[in-house]
C-alpha cells in the first residue's frame, strides 16, 4: 500500500513543524513531546504482543511501550517507536478514529515491513521517521549529499537513529535514484 507523494510530503512538513516546537535546537525527544502534549507513556514488559500502542480512554491518550522488544528507552528502536506512535496521535484522521472509538487501539509493530500491510501503520513509519530526523535539519548536517555511507552514520550519530532509517530517510533526501539492501 502506498501514499501519495503529496501525502507524504504534508506528513513530513506536519513532523518536522512538531520537531521545531517541541525540539528546537537538540536531538528530538519524543517524551518531551508527549509530555506537552499530556499523553502518558509507560515502558513494561508485554511479551512479544506489540512494540508500542496509542491508546485512548476517559478523554486522554497514554502509549505504552514494551521494553521486552524495544530493548532500552534510549535504544534507536524505543525512540523511533515512540514517534511512530506520536504519529498515530499527531495524523488527525488517526486521532480522531481513536478517540471517537471508530478504531480500537491496535499493537504496533514498527519495522519496514509494516510499510506493505496497512496505510496508517505506513503513515505513522513516515511521520516518525521525519520527526527524528526534519529535512531541514537532515541538509544542515549533510551540507551536500554525496559521501555515502559517511552521510548514513553521520545521520546516525547526529539524530541518535538507527542505520537502518538513516539509510531509508539518506536515500529519500538523496535526488539521484538509490537503493537499500539489508
């Protein structure tokens, strides 16, 4: 399933317009979004049933994180899927659906191949990605791109992403034609 290239494009502007109100001048942190936004978060143990949920009840949100996946609350994944799930909420049509009870709270399971399965999954991937790591801020780092792999751990390093998604957001920034194997 696949999104609009003018869809993606105002999910990213709507990221990295979060990203500069929230975070202006240091490495994104999802919590301090969320908590100016008055969205709980936990971090527990919940099997191998999710990596992150957004939930609604009695009129607030709360994203549970499972640590058992996730690792650290500072690992890569942990603040990627934190955004991801700050995206299901931040998506208006995602929020909306959720609080007017049209969509129950699902599980997330944040890896590329959720991009394939369902577009609100793909959406709130693309959001995050974007929020971690603004376009803007992405060309600042880089200057030019053209260093390759340099660039990829430059990203890394700078955004505290994985290689992975600096790799996937390097090559979306790059305008000659690329490709990712993993």
């Amino acid at each position: 399933m696949r999104i609009t290239d003018e869809r993606e494009e105002e999910l990213a502007e709507l990221a990295e317009y979060i990203a500069n109100v929230y975070c202006p001048d240091d490495v994104i942190s999802p919590k301090i979004i969320a908590d100016n936004q008055g969205i709980s978060h936990c971090y527990g143990v919940y099997d191998d049933y999710f990596d992150g949920m957004l939930e609604h009840y009695n009129g607030r949100f709360h994203i549970d994180l499972n640590l058992l996946r996730l690792n650290t609350q500072d690992a890569t994944r942990s603040r990627f899927t934190f955004s991801h799930e700050l995206g299901h909420f931040f998506i208006d049509e995602h929020r909306l659906a959720l609080e007017e009870g049209r969509v129950d709270p699902h599980s997330s399971l944040v890896d590329i191949y959720s991009y394939d399965s369902n577009l609100a999954e793909y959406e709130a991937n693309h959001f995050a990605s974007n929020l971690l790591m603004p376009k803007s801020r992405c060309m600042k780092v880089l200057g030019t791109i053209g260093k390759g792999m340099n660039d990829i751990i430059k990203l890394s390093n700078t955004f505290e992403t994985s290689l992975v998604s600096s790799a996937i957001r390097y090559i979306k920034l790059d305008p000659i034609p690329g490709i990712l194997i993993k």
